[in-house]
C-alpha cells in the first residue's frame, strides 16, 4: 500500500478505493432497545430479491480532500455492470487522474475489465489489494457503517424501500467528511 500511495503522490492521482456489497430486504439484525421484558420482534417477507452497490471512496493524494461515490442496481455487478460503474466514476473525476484501489473479484481480473482498462490508462492505474485482505480497504468499514445504522433492523416492504435506505445512508457518510477519514485510518492507512 505504501507504494500505491508513494505512486499517487507523485503523479497527483487521486487514491480511489472500490467495492460491491448487497443488501435485501431481509434485514440486517442488529442489537437494539426494547421495553424490559419484551423481546423486539422483527416482521418481514422473505424475499431474495437482491440489491447490489458498489461503491469508491477517494482521497487526494495530499489528503486535503475526499469524495464517496456510489451507485445502486438490481442484481450483482459483473464485468460489464462494473465497467459502466467506471465510466460514471470518469465522469465524476473529469480532469484529474486516479489510483484505483480494489480487490481480488474476478469481475475485476476478466479479459473484458484488463481491456477496458488499458484503454483508460490515461487517466487512471489499478492496484490490488493482497489477497484475503479486506480490512486494508476503507470501503469496507463504509459498508459496516451502512448496515449497523440506515439497514440495521430494517424490514422493507419492498426493494426500493430497502434502496432509498440505503441512498440516504450514503448520502449521510458523504455528508460527514470525517468519516472517510476514520473509515481510512480503521484501515491502518493515513496520507
């Protein structure tokens, strides 16, 4: 990781760190608060319907700054899901250069994603996480941020119940800047 970020330092790219995760309308079950003596019970449909997310936290190669972007879908990311997730992230960095960070997926290996890739070197360069190495990716701490708060015990009706959750969770840790700080340093990582 050291010299991911020496390299980013250098060049002035902005250290973009990528990840999926899923969520339904099952609810992610949480301690809570109840009146003594009576056990929370929670209701829900159990529906496999599945949402996908994917999500980049980036941080300036001198730290002055940070940016969350993310997006929502039906479904899993696969290669060509992931490239669009790409593109709308270019569209977000138009005239600076990124480091992205991310893991091992094979989504993220496929001869389609390498081509892609070498097609957009201008603008941006990929490293990988080490294998079975998650902690080292502040994405994740987002996730359990997300899903400890806004998801936490919540009985959707529906999917999109579940994703406007979800959008106003993101919204909230884009919001509150310091929290990508802290979801880095849980990393073990600092500019």
């Amino acid at each position: 990781m050291a010299c991911a970020q020496k390299k980013a330092r250098r060049q002035r790219r902005w250290l973009v760190f990528v990840d999926e995760s899923g969520f339904s309308q099952r609810p992610s079950i949480r301690r809570t608060w109840a009146p003594q003596g009576e056990t929370p019970i929670l209701v829900h449909a159990f529906n496999w319907q599945r949402m996908s997310a994917a999500a980049a936290l980036a941080y300036r190669w001198d730290g002055r700054r940070s940016r969350l972007f993310f997006q929502l879908k039906p479904d899993s990311y696969n290669t060509e899901s992931l490239i669009g997730f790409l593109q709308a992230l270019r569209r977000e960095f138009p005239a600076s250069k990124c480091l992205l960070i991310w893991d091992g997926l094979p989504a993220h290996k496929s001869r389609l994603m390498q081509a892609h890739l070498a097609g957009e070197r201008r603008w941006l360069h990929f490293e990988r996480l080490p294998g079975y190495a998650p902690e080292l990716n502040p994405v994740e701490t987002l996730w359990s941020n997300l899903k400890g708060q806004e998801l936490a015990n919540l009985c959707a009706a529906n999917l999109r119940t579940a994703a406007t959750a979800a959008r106003r969770g993101l919204a909230r840790i884009a919001r509150h800047r310091s929290l990508a700080r802290a979801f880095l340093a849980h990393a073990g990582l600092s500019l």
